[in-house]
C-alpha cells in the first residue's frame, strides 16, 4: 500500500520544480515588459543556460519531467514576448539572435497513435532545434522533431509540423516554405508573414 503511495505521489508531482516555483513566485508581481533583465537573470539563477543579452517580456511557461533545466539552451541576444510556452520533455535548443512573438508554443512531446479504443497512448518527446537569427511570429506552433534553420521566419498563427531550411518563409496549417529569404527588404515584413 504505502509502496503504491509513494507511486502515486511520483506520478502526481512530476513536474514539480523548486527552483522554476521560487522564481515564478518572486518574478510574478512583475507585468509584462518590466524587468525583462531580470526574469533573465533569475531563470538562469534556477537553473536554466540563458545567453546574455536575452530578454524576455513575459516570464515564459515552462513545463515538463526530470531535468528541465538541462534540456533548454537559449542563446545570446534573443526576444521573447509575453506567454510562451516551452515544454521540455525532450531538449529544445533555441540559436543566437532568435525572436519569439506572442503566445509562441514550443512542444516537445506528443502521444503515439493507438487503436480505436485509445488513440493517445504513449507519451513520446522529440527535440526542438531553431537556429540563429529566425522569428517565429505570434501564435507560431513548433511541434516536436522538428528543426527552424537559421535566419528562418515563421508567419504568424502557423503550425510547424517538418523542418523549416535557412532563410525561408513558413506559414500556414501546417507550415508550407512559401519562399526563401534573401536579405533585408526595407525593413518591412514580408505580406506572407502577416
């Protein structure tokens, strides 16, 4: 019986992290876009592989068992807007100079394909790699296995289901290369991206 507690309990509070707690509790007060520096700074004092001169405007979700903290690697100089969420049940590796808009979701894990009576059945977690310089806009959806190339853009409200090459425009349901990207135009968004 007690054997079967202690199970329970494990199962229960998988995802329950000290450190990634304290700092949400101390970093929760905060509104969106303060203390951009400092969500920084306390995420990396939990644990977390932060490269300076990253700032987040949000304090991101983070979710997932084990060693989370080991299993995301965000590099120097990127942007994160508010309410992303990042799980990391298998690693997600995010490059230098990399933009997150609104509401971006990281997802590591999925279910394998059962029978008719379950079709969800075995959680399974695949890697997450985006490489330097991509801007995933708001809403993107990255799904697990999946690699953005460097310099890469993922429109608005798409869902990536394969990987995106270096300097090409994704959008859609799912995520088609619309184009490949050569440079700065003017500084303005590509009309695919809106």
């Amino acid at each position: 019986m007690m054997r079967k507690l202690k199970q329970l309990f494990r199962e229960e509070f998988a995802g329950w992290h000290w450190r990634l707690l304290i700092a949400r509790f101390l970093l929760a007060p905060l509104p969106p876009y303060v203390g951009s520096r400092l969500r920084v700074h306390l995420l990396q004092l939990a644990g977390f592989a932060i490269g300076r001169g990253t700032v987040m405007s949000d304090t991101p979700r983070i979710a997932g068992d084990g060693n989370l903290y080991g299993r995301l690697a965000i590099g120097e100089h990127c942007y994160f807007n508010v309410d992303c969420y990042f799980d990391v049940s298998a690693p997600i590796t995010i490059g230098n100079h990399v933009s997150l808009g609104h509401q971006v979701l990281l997802m590591t894990n999925t279910h394998k394909l059962g029978g008719t009576e379950q079709r969800a059945t075995d959680l399974i977690a695949h890697p997450i790699h985006i490489g330097d310089g991509a801007w995933l806009g708001a809403r993107a959806t990255v799904l697990p296995d999946v690699t953005i190339g460097a310099g890469a853009v993922v429109a608005a409200g798409s869902v990536v289901t394969k990987d995106v090459p270096p300097n090409a425009l994704a959008a859609g349901v799912p995520a088609t290369v619309k184009r490949m990207l050569d440079g700065v135009e003017n500084g303005r968004v590509p009309q695919e991206a809106r």
